[in-house]
C-alpha cells in the first residue's frame, strides 16, 4: 500500500535525533510491548508480514505522531482482535469474558532464550523459477498494490542490476493476507543513486535492495 | 521531528505513570489471566534485551575480522555462519550479509519501510533509526545524513545504502582505525560503536 510508512526519498520531516546513551527502552512500558508481541506471536496466530502490515494500516496522521511502540502496542491489539485471541471487550474492561476459558502459554520462561535464539528463518527449501542471474539488468515493476508490499515507491519504474540471489523467500505480499508463504526467490538489486533520484546525486552511489521475483521485469 | 512525541531528555522515573503506561500494564495483566503469556517469560524478554543481546555482540564479530583474516574472509561469504561461529543469531539475523567499508566504499544501513535491523548482533535499534527522518532521508541523501552524524564523506568515496526491505539483515564491517597494532582484543571492540556498525560513524582510535 502508498502509505506514509514508505518513506524513502520524503523530504521535510525533520533532522535527525540521535538521543547520547540512549536506553534500551525509555519507559518499563515500552519493554512490556516489545515482550507482549513476541510473546502473543509465540501463538502462530499471524506472521510478521501480517504484523508489519497491521502497523502500516495506521492512520498516516497517527502513524506520523505515535511513538515506536505505541504503534506496536495497536498493531498486537488490532491483531489479537482480529484473530480472537481477545475480544474488543476484554480490552475496554480489562477482565475476561464471563465464562471463558484460561489458555496455556505457548511461551514460558524456560523456552525464551531458545526461540530467540531459533529465530524464524524466511527462506524455504523448495523449487521457485529463477527468472533472473546475477548480473542481468532488470527494471522494478509500476506496482501500486493497496495491501502489503515490500517494494518501496522511490523503486518502482527504476532499472538496476541484479547483484545476489539470496535463495527462495516467502512472500510477503501474499502472506501479510493469510494468503500463503507462496515462497519466490529473493534478489539482491543494486540501484545507481542517479537512476532513482537523478543526476544531482553523487555518481558512483547506490541504493542496493532486496526484491522478490515477482517484483521485477527485464527493461 | 523527531517521530517521538516529547522529549527524552527528563526522567521517567520521577512521573505519574502515563496513560500508555496504564494500558499496557492493563493489557498485560488481561493476557496472562487469559493465560495467552506468561510474566515470567516476559521478564526475560525484556532482560534478554536490556541486557544480554546488544551491540557488544557485534563489535565481537568486528575484531574478530579484523584480527582473524581467515574469519573476515568467511564473514564476508556467509556472514550467517560467520557470525554463529561466536554464538550469535536467531531472532531478526537469520540472514546476515556483512558489507565492508574501505577507503573507497562507505555503507550505511536503513529501513526506509519500517524498522529492520540486525538484533542478534546489535540489539534493539535507537530511535532515530526508526524515525521518519533518517528512514525518509538515508536512501535520497546518505551525505546529508552522514553529515548530520559528523561524518563527511569526500565525492571520491562511493557510498552504498542498504535498505532493508526483506528478511536479510545487514551489518557494516568498519575500517580498522590506523594506530590499533597492539590493542588486543577487548581495547579494540572498545571502540567499535554501535553506530559504526550502521553506517554513520567510523570507528576512532580516541584518545
């Protein structure tokens, strides 16, 4: 989707802040958000590409004002709504629905430092087309999707060169929407900073991305 | 703007608790009477991170490059592995690529789609590199960004910028300040920060 989280080549939205010794987090609360979605994640009830695309869905006037985990802390509620691990209601009364059930979590103390450290690999061992090779010139494609895309405005219409083939990924596009990991192959893209942004910029820069199959056409 | 509402500079400590404050501990304590968590666990997520995984972990992985040339070589082919070798990865580094500056070649690392970064080597990322600003600028104007951080780059070093948009996650292999031959290895990740990793420093000899 066009939304403002894209927001690769904007300008006038301030200097950068650099905070001296800045803490991990600013505030206990901001922590307990960090614990909670990975936590509540630990339920499998959605991917990261569904919870990415939960935050994009934020208004842009919100998105633009929230704090970091203000965002993540509506983007959990909204999908433990959605997904009915919670009601709208458990969460405006802060108790549980009379007669509902106590669940086991998924994720105890014991199994934590185990997760993290697993982690949740996005390459899939599977056969995908390889359309493209290193070297070969390609062209983002004109896509202007309204849901989840990994493909940045600044890049789309732009040519650039195919420098990696990172393997067979999942999906973003598809996955954000409970349609499926349909795993495509990744591609690391080099772009000249002139051919995204003209020829003001320095000329031997560049913007390198990692682009699936599906978002890329030869020019 | 910074993408935070207000400033940082006071201690929390010292106020009322907020309204977000009050809603998430509202919500945590409806999530573990549902039984969905558990608080135990969440504490050690938080301590996982507060303490343990940061960029500590990677300025490990940096000297061990520059000391070892052997490892800088199986760094630069399979940063994954190279990096698993000292222990770290899991969480948000699943796909590691290390990129190398050199005298000619500076690299600088965003997300300009949301806030991707690699956690198992340098911890949760800082705030400003979440924010609107340096995720709207980095890509369009790395000089200018770089600048802002006290770093400026001559026209003759090519700059390349990693933009995060798929599950790889990329750690910048800085140069080794000239003057370093006989720090071991503990002065020498002493002075690797956290924001030379990113991109918008170079390491310093100091003082």
């Amino acid at each position: 989707m066009n939304g403002v989280h894209d927001m690769g080549g904007q300008h006038g939205l301030g200097p950068i802040a650099p905070e001296a010794g800045e803490p991990v987090f600013h505030a206990p609360w901001e922590g307990r958000v960090l614990a909670l979605t990975l936590a509540v994640g630990a339920w499998g009830r959605w991917s990261i590409d569904a919870s990415r695309h939960q935050r994009e869905l934020i208004p842009g006037s919100d998105y633009l004002r929230m704090s970091y985990y203000e965002k993540w802390l509506i983007g959990l509620i909204e999908l433990m709504v959605k997904t009915g691990l919670v009601t709208r209601a458990e969460i405006a009364d802060g108790r549980l629905a009379v007669g509902a059930l106590r669940a086991t979590p998924p994720l105890t103390k014991a199994r934590v430092a185990a997760v993290l450290g697993a982690g949740g690999p996005a390459n899939r061992d599977v056969a995908a087309s390889r359309r493209f090779a290193v070297g070969d010139k390609v062209r983002a494609r004109n896509i202007n999707p309204v849901g989840h895309t990994r493909l940045p405005r600044y890049a789309r219409g732009r040519q650039g060169v195919v420098e990696r083939d990172h393997g067979v990924h999942v999906f973003p596009d598809t996955n954000a929407h409970g349609l499926g990991e349909q795993p495509r192959r990744l591609y690391g893209v080099r772009f000249s900073a002139r051919s995204l942004w003209g020829e003001a910029a320095a000329s031997r820069d560049s913007v390198h991305l990692d682009l699936w199959d599906d978002y890329l056409e030869r020019p | 703007m910074n993408d935070r509402p207000h400033s940082h500079d006071h201690d929390h400590g010292q106020e009322p608790p907020s309204d977000l404050a009050l809603r998430v501990k509202a919500l945590e304590s409806l999530l573990v009477d549902k039984g969905l968590v558990d608080a135990a666990a969440l504490d050690a997520i938080v301590e996982t991170y507060e303490h343990k995984v940061g960029p500590r972990n990677g300025a490990k992985v940096v000297v061990r490059a520059w000391t070892d040339p052997a490892y800088r070589a199986r760094l630069l082919e399979d940063a994954t592995a190279a990096i698993a070798e000292l222990g770290f990865g899991g969480h948000q580094g699943e796909h590691m690529i290390a990129v190398e500056n050199t005298p000619a070649v500076h690299n600088l690392v965003v997300c300009t789609l949301c806030s991707c970064y690699p956690w198992p080597v340098l911890g949760l990322p800082p705030v400003w590199y979440k924010s609107s600003p340096y995720r709207s600028r980095a890509a369009i104007d790395p000089r200018g960004v770089l600048a802002e951080f006290g770093l400026s780059l001559g026209d003759e070093v090519e700059i390349r910028v990693w933009d995060s948009t798929a599950e790889v996650r990329y750690l910048v292999l800085p140069e080794r300040p000239a003057g370093t031959a006989g720090f071991d290895e503990e002065a020498l990740a002493a002075l690797v920060s956290r924001d030379a990793m990113i991109g918008v420093a170079k390491v310093e000899r100091g003082g």
